[in-house]
C-alpha cells in the first residue's frame, strides 16, 4: 500500500516509532524534531492502539513493529506495560532504545522476556563507555539481543579504536556506525567529512570483525565508502510519534523527519538498492565529494 507525503507517493510503513520522552540538552539528534514534552501513559497507548488494531481495515494495514526510544523511555515504570499491550495487539517485534542518561541506573533484566532488541548508545565521552560496555555485559547476561549504536561525530572518530576494543569484549550481537543528520535543514557541526571517517574507521572495523560482531555503516551512501560500502544498512520507514504529533497528526520518518537525496544517475549504481542516498545539505559543503555511480566489480 501506498502514502502519499509531500514528496510523493511512499510505502506504508509497518513499524511505528513512539518517542516517548522528550529529548535532554546537549543529546546527539539524528534530524528528528524536539518535542514539547514527554508523552503521558494514556497517550503512548491511545498511539499504539491506532497504529494497530486501528489500521485493521480494507485501505490500511496495522503496524507489526514497534521502536520505542527518547531519553528515560527505558526506566519509565510504564514500559512494561506498554510493551505488553502492544504484544497484545499484534506488534510481532519490539525495540527499545536506551538513553546514555539512563545507562547508570537501569535495569535490564526486566526486559528479558519483553523485547526482541535493545539499542545502547557507545560514544567515547568520559564515563560513558564504560557505563554502555556494562550495560551491554548484563543485556547478553539476560540473553537479550544488543545493538550498539556510535554516532560518527567529529570528536569520536579519534577514540573508533578505543570504541571497538570495548566493544569486542562486552560483545554486542552487532554495532552501528550512524553519520549524524542534519538537523531542521541545517549543517550539523559534529558531522566530519566522508574521507576523515573512512581514515578513521577501518581499525575499528577491522577488530569487530575479529571478534566476530556484525558492523555496519549508516547514514553516508556508498560511493563515498569505498572497500566499506558493503557495510551499509539500509534504514528502513516508520510513522514517527511523539508529544507534538499523534495519531493522525503522526509524521512518517521519510520525508518528514529525515529526506535523503540522490542523483538520476545513481540509478545506474550496483549499490542502489542498498543505499539510502544522502543529504543535499551536506554536499554543498567543501570535502563532500559529488555522489557517483559505483561499478558491480567494485562493491563484491
């Protein structure tokens, strides 16, 4: 089935992403809106409720996936119960995102059961990782599926090695390198150029794939990856909820929330598919290099 958006027509999305909480200052954000507040109990549940038995008709098809995220959204005493409706009403995946604010005082055990993935934010500053490689310890304790998440700002690319040896030994079941997004159009200060994170990565790189842990790559398109744009993950659609936009008032991740670019001629590249494109806003910049159609014999 198809949305129709400002940018045209797009799939319907099968997931939902419910920010719960609203976001803290000085926290990293990918692009997304700042809500006015956090969102109330009833009303994570009233949205759950719409995006799942609500779209059981003819014309629409409900949600199966459910990503719950915003800073504290894991220690909430709520959360359980909402990821227990919404296993009620037919959401078949659940992920959680953990807040590096949360990180010291949560309790993972109780989400043993309750979710499919959990998301933990590993950036280099002091304190932190070293909270996120506990945090990852007593996830896997649990047997919980973790994904570590480190945003690619200009400050943490000197510490990527630093980033991946902790990583190798608290062994997260995959690792996410995310280019940060530009934010309401604007350029993102922390974002480095595409070649300073391709010098700076591949150590990292090297010594998870050592440890045997999946890595990927998001946010930069695969031209501008070289030997590592096999790596991309492609990021999928979702409605996107929080405080300001609800139910029918929700915004749909592509294109509201983030609208990647791409040239015609990236339609002949043989990582297309793969790829999400980038940001018109970045490749105006001085050392963001043109997008440019890879060969089939490079990307194998």
């Amino acid at each position: 089935m198809l949305r129709w958006t400002t940018a045209g027509a797009v799939p319907t999305p099968s997931t939902l992403q419910v920010r719960v909480q609203r976001s803290y200052p000085g926290r990293i954000r990918a692009g997304a809106p700042v809500p006015t507040r956090s969102m109330s109990a009833d009303e994570v549940a009233q949205n759950v409720r719409h995006f799942t038995t609500g779209l059981q008709t003819p014309r629409t098809s409900p949600c199966d996936t459910l990503v719950l995220s915003g800073v504290g959204v894991a220690t909430r005493p709520d959360t359980p119960d909402t990821i227990t409706l919404a296993r009620s009403l037919g959401i078949e995946r659940l992920i959680l995102h953990v807040g590096g604010e949360d990180l010291e005082t949560l309790d993972l055990s109780m989400f043993a059961t309750l979710v499919d993935t959990v998301v933990i934010p590993v950036q280099p500053e002091h304190g932190a990782l070293t909270a996120a490689a506990r945090a990852i310890a007593e996830a896997k304790k649990v047997d919980l599926h973790v994904a570590a998440n480190t945003t690619l700002t200009a400050n943490a690319l000197g510490a990527l090695d630093t980033v991946a040896r902790v990583l190798s030994h608290a062994g997260p079941n995959s690792v996410t390198f995310t280019y940060p997004f530009p934010i309401n159009g604007n350029e993102a200060t922390t974002a480095p150029s595409p070649s300073r994170v391709v010098a700076a990565i591949g150590t990292a790189l090297d010594r998870l794939d050592q440890a045997g842990i999946e890595a990927r790559i998001k946010g930069l398109p695969a031209c501008h990856l070289g030997a590592d744009a096999q790596r991309l993950g492609k990021t999928s659609n979702r409605f996107y909820v929080d405080a300001d936009h609800q139910l029918d008032r929700a915004l749909v991740f592509f294109p509201d929330v983030v609208s990647f670019f791409k040239e015609d001629a990236c339609r002949f590249c043989s990582a297309n598919d793969a790829c999400d494109g980038f940001f018109a806003t970045y490749l105006r910049r001085p050392g963001f290099p043109p997008l440019s159609p890879i060969e089939a014999s490079t990307t194998g």
